[in-house]
C-alpha cells in the first residue's frame, strides 16, 4: 500500500509514535523515527528494520528548529533526492 513512500514520525521511539511507525513500516513504507532519546531511537529501528530495512533514526528535539530543519533535510536527500 505504502511501497517507495516516505514518513517521518515524531516521537516515533515509545507509545502512539511507534505503534503508529510500526503499522506504516509493516504497510511498506520507509519509516524516519525521530526522538530526543538516542537509545531509545535505536531499540525502536531495530524493530521497525524488520518490515522497512531502509527505515532510519535521526536524533531531533522538535523544539529546536534547526533540528527540525536538520530532520526534513536527512530525510529528503536520503530518500527523496537520490531515490
């Protein structure tokens, strides 16, 4: 359903955030998870790799813009751009 798209998940490591990447990453599509919690960030893509290989962590605090800003960029050179 979802083969060859991209979604980018906040709070993606715990809660409706997972639940809500791993239901997109077992539909096909490539998942980004993006959480202040590096340890966290990387249990949960471990699970999502599963069903999505090309699914990917990026550490972000969504009160900092430039993370934001740092998180669309990652995610669209990596997919977007060179897919």
């Amino acid at each position: 359903m979802f083969e060859e798209k991209v979604g980018i998940i906040t709070g993606g490591t715990s809660g409706i955030g997972l639940a809500t990447a791993e239901l997109l990453a077992k539909e096909g599509m490539h998942v980004v998870i993006a959480s202040r919690n590096s340890e966290k960030g990387e249990e949960a893509l471990s699970r999502l790799k599963k069903w999505s290989p090309r699914s990917l962590f990026i550490k972000t605090d969504v009160t900092n813009s430039q993370d934001v800003k740092n998180l669309v960029n990652q995610t669209y050179s990596l997919y977007i751009w060179k897919n």
